[in-house]
C-alpha cells in the first residue's frame, strides 16, 4: 500500500480536465494535440531518451498503483460497477506536460493523463489517478457537462475533498481542534477547486469562486464513491476499500 505525505502534494499543482472544443485551450498537454516538437537534436542528444524512460518509469507507476494502491483500486471498482469499465492500456496515457500541471481528464476520449515528467513518486501518482478518476466517475455516473462550470466546480470540489485536501488535513498539529480540521478542509476545498477551474478555464477568479461557492454545500457532502474522507491514510484507505466492496462488485 502506498501512504500518502505532504510533500507530495506540493508537487501537485492543479489538474484539469477538459471537454470538448476547450479541452486544450493552455496547451498543457501538447502530445495531444501533435504540437510537441521533434527536431534532430533533440534526437540525437538526451531529450527523446529521457521521456521514453520517463514513460516506461510512469506506465509502470501507473500499474503498481492499480494493483496495490486501495483508492486507485476502489475507484477502479467503483467505475467497473456504474458500467464504465477502466482498462489501463486505454483509459490512462503516460505523456510528457506543460510543467504546471500532473495529470488532466480528457472527456472526448474518455481518458486520463498522466504528466510523466512532472510525477516522479509512486504516491504523487495514486493521487493524480484518484482525484482524475473521480472526474471520470462523475462523468460516467451523471454525463456531467463540464463545459458548465458548475459542473465543472463540482467535480472539482468532490475531487479536492475526498484526496488532496483530505490527506494534507492528516497532518495537523497536535492540538489542533476537531473545527479547526473542519475549517481547515473546507478552506483547502474551496481553494483547490477554484485553482482548478481557473486552469481550466478562461474565467476570472471572482467567477471560479462563485461557481464553488454555488454549488459547494452539495458537492462537499457527496462522498462516493469512497464514502469518507480520508484522514488517516493507511487505516482510512483500507477500510474505504473494505466498505466500497459490499457496495460495488467486481465482476
Ligand atoms: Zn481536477
């Protein structure tokens, strides 16, 4: 099982997702779209080498974290059993990004991203496939539109909630009080999402903070399919797996 730290999250900046004709409007993930450049020297030196072992490292990261990792594999059950089956050769693509972000969801091609070069901890790649497969879940479960920003805010707010926001409040003071935790996550939920949709989105941050603001009672409270916010990772995970068992079947 992997555990989760605050460093890794420092590396985590925000994730986008996508949809439709705006999907690649920051140009994030430029081996989408064929704009990487390919020149001979970057051939002949170390550049093509490096992402080819960046690559190979991430597929295999990818692939640890859907064998052992609990929430990777509860997601993948939980996907499995609202009728949208993961195949890890064509829902995940290991690619080289803009250094901003760590991985994106890709609505068209029902597929997510992750940044090779910007991922280099097996625990920092569970988290990027957690909080990206919770985009997928959305949209598996209710066809979310997420050229709507509410839509948009939403996913966001429920993919903030149940990782990243959850694991950093794990790492509280001694005497921090039950309600500073709860502020404390609520304030990172509100924070996270917003920075979120302002990747995705050409939108000012009055608009970003309105949206979450909208819509964030609702989607603070929607926990699946994890059930729980995770606060003590390694107790937490396992048993979000256990309890998600009963309730999605893996056949
Ligand atoms: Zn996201």
């Amino acid at each position: 099982m992997t555990s989760e730290n605050n460093d890794d999250h420092k590396e985590t900046p925000n994730h986008s997702q996508h949809s439709g004709d705006e999907f690649w409007g920051h140009d994030l993930y430029p081996e989408r779209r064929g704009t990487k450049s390919r020149n001979f020297m970057s051939t002949l030196f170390m550049k093509e080498g490096r992402e080819i072992y960046d690559k190979s490292r991430c597929e295999k990261m990818v692939y640890d974290c859907a064998m052992k990792h609990p929430l990777v594999k509860l997601m993948m059950m939980a996907l499995k059993s609202s009728g949208c089956p993961v195949d890890l050769r064509r829902n995940f693509s290991c690619e080289t990004c803009d250094s901003l972000v760590t991985g994106g969801y890709d609505t068209e091609l029902n597929q997510i991203v992750i940044c090779q070069n910007n991922i280099r901890r097996e625990s920092t790649a569970a988290s990027v496939l957690v909080h990206e497969m919770i985009h997928m879940f959305d949209f598996c479960r209710h066809k979310m539109d997420f050229k709507n920003i509410d839509h948009l805010a939403c996913t966001e707010i429920r993919a903030a909630n149940l990782t990243y926001c959850s694991f950093a409040s794990a790492v509280v003071d001694g005497d921090a009080s039950f309600w500073d935790v709860k502020n404390r996550h609520q304030d990172c939920v509100k924070r996270r999402a917003m920075l979120s949709v302002l990747a995705a989105r050409a939108v000012t941050v009055a608009e970003a903070a309105e949206a979450v603001n909208r819509v964030f009672n609702k989607c603070y409270k929607d926990l699946e399919p994890i059930g729980r916010r995770i606060y003590r990772p390694r107790e937490h995970m396992d048993q979000a797996l256990l309890d998600a068992s009963y309730f999605y079947t893996d056949k």
